[in-house]
C-alpha cells in the first residue's frame, strides 16, 4: 500500500514537471525598449535590435550557443555596366568616363547609416487570452546629415510571431524569425537608368561556424575580397538565405527574390538579386534593386531551424531523464523507510 502510495505520488510529480514545461512554452513573446535598443525574448531566444547607435544591427541568439549579427551598412547607387544584375564596388562610378556637365554638380551615390539617425515607434504587440503572439514596432528615419539625402525617408518595420506565417508567399518560422519590412521613399537619383544596393554585413561570434551562400560550400570570411564582389547563387524559391552553421541548429539571413517598387504611380513586383565580398570578417552582402520612383518596400528576415527530429529526441529525452530521476529517489524514499 505504501509503495502505490509513493509511485501515486511519482506520478503527480511527472505530471507537474510535464505541465511546467507546457507552461514555459506558452508563456508568449516578452519584449522591452531601453535607448532605441529592442529586445526580444521566446522560449530560449534573444532577439536584440539596435538602432541607437545609428547603424541598426540586428544580433540573433539561442541558448544552444547560436549567436549572429546583421548590420543593416549603407546604400548605394550603381550602374549595372557589366550587365550581370548586381552591385560591384566600381560600378558607384555611375557616370564611368562621362565628364561632368556645365554646372553639374555630382554628389557621392552611397549613403552610410551612420549619418542617419532613428526613432523608436513603441510596440504593437497581439494578445491572445493574455499570451503575447506577435510584436510588431518600427525604427523610423528622422534627419540625415548629409544634405543631398535630406528629404529620404527610412523604416524598418520588424514583426515577431509566435505561429508560422505565410506573408504574400513568404514562409516565416513561427517564434524563431524576425521579419523586417525596409522602406526606401524618395531618393535622389541622380540617374534615370541606375539601381539601387543596400548592404547588410553578416558574422557570427563563433569561429567555429560555417557560413553559407550556397549549401555546402563555406566562405571564406577571413579573406578580403572587397571590391571583387561576386553574383549569390540563387534557387527558384522565393526565399533566399545565407545560413550560419552552428552544431545541429542553421541561422539565417534570408530574403524575397522580389520586391515591390513604386513606378508611375503604381506598385510593381520586380526582380531582387545580390552580390557579395568578404572583408576579412564580415560578409558583406548587397541586395540590388531595379530602378524604382518613389518607394521601394522590402522584407528580409533573420532566424534558425533546428531539426525536429533532434528536438523531439531532446524533450523526450528530458521526459525520460526526469522521470527515472524521479523513480531513483522514490525507490530511495521507499527503501529507506523499509528500514
């Protein structure tokens, strides 16, 4: 009758440690502002995004040890003269040999963000029943310094969701990935047939990862190859990804092939491609754009997947191991009082 007694009470001590962990799994997202720097918090997630000190970046960790950056750099007026769809250092030349005009003035055609400065939205967050699913705020141009860029505007809208999400055909990993919609109104081209680049430069803070355009081929990050920027491999899906290797987990920089570009007064999906170089610790990656009017709006994102099958061993694991820890010291509790 004892011993029922203690395996009863085993069992309610399994149960409890079972419902903990479905508790802790829907507690929801938790997120705080503190000096224009954002952080985000889910199961064992931070999300930290950092617009104070004028260049966002973007630092992505997990418990497991994965830990990357993005840093949203510059943008850049370009002029495809090899043709090849993509941004290389020696094209922001974009009147090549052409001497300047009576009175023309030429202004540089990159805009770092350091000469931009930000404003913090506040949040947005989603409840459902007292559970936070979703969280969205912006970081939103305010002056920049440099006066032929005065009447630019720029945000990032980012959004967090708790659920999986398929956004105008974009998958986003539920409680996993950052979407952040870019926002380019009013530019001041100084052509009518350049693009546009903007740059994010990408890094881990692990020496041992592997960091990928193309599966199964790393980059060699610690070389410099700025100003030999090469065309990304793309595949046909929609999404695109630079993915950092770190055990059994993948991070990644992904992005859309398209994006929405407004010309005569209309919205149009057009084309994306991208080049990149490394500078010896970075990758510096620039996402290119056709020419566009008024607005571009783009969504890039940054998260990880695990595999299932290595988290489904991992809980049941823990079950397991929680479980016969619990029968070891009931069977000690029992033994005990047999004495």
């Amino acid at each position: 009758m004892k011993l029922h007694k203690y395996f009863l009470g085993l069992s309610l001590m399994v149960l409890i440690l079972f419902s903990a962990s479905q508790t802790l799994a829907d507690e929801g997202i938790g997120y705080q502002e503190l000096n224009n720097e954002v952080t985000l918090n889910i199961n064992d997630l931070t999300l930290m995004v950092n617009a104070g000190g004028q260049v966002p970046k973007f630092h992505y960790q997990l418990e497991s040890g994965l830990s990357m950056n993005i840093m949203f750099k510059l943008l850049a007026e370009f002029y495809d003269f090899n043709e090849d769809g993509v941004f290389q250092y020696n094209e922001t030349n974009i009147w090549g040999s052409e001497p300047p005009g009576i009175g023309e003035i030429r202004y540089t055609t990159i805009l770092a963000l350091p000469s931009v400065t930000w404003e913090f939205s506040g949040f947005e967050p989603e409840e459902v029943d007292g559970t936070t699913v979703a969280v969205h705020f912006n970081f939103t141009s305010t002056s920049i310094s440099d006066p032929f860029y005065a009447g630019l505007e720029l945000a990032i809208e980012a959004h967090l969701y708790m659920e999986d999400q398929i956004i105008d055909g974009y998958a986003l990993e539920g409680g996993r990935e950052l979407k952040f919609d870019l926002i380019v109104k009013n530019w001041p081209w100084q052509k009518d047939d350049t693009n546009l680049a903007i740059r994010f430069d990408i890094s881990t803070d692990n020496d041992e990862d592997e960091i990928e355009q193309e599966p199964g081929k790393p980059i060699d990050t610690g070389s410099d190859t700025t100003g030999m920027e090469q065309k990304a491999e793309h595949t046909e899906d929609v999404k695109q990804a630079v993915t950092i290797n770190h055990d059994d987990v993948e991070g990644y920089f992904a992005y859309a092939t398209q994006s929405q570009n407004r010309i005569n007064n209309e919205y149009q999906t057009k084309g994306v491609e991208a080049s990149y170089c490394t500078d010896g610790d970075n990758i510096q990656y620039y996402l290119c754009f056709e020419h566009f009017d008024d607005e571009l709006i783009y969504d890039p994102s940054i998260g990880s997947i695990t595999s299932d099958e290595t988290a489904s061993i991992g809980t049941i694991g823990l079950l397991f191991l929680s479980s016969a820890t619990l029968i070891v010291i009931a069977n000690y509790i029992y033994r005990k009082k047999r004495k």
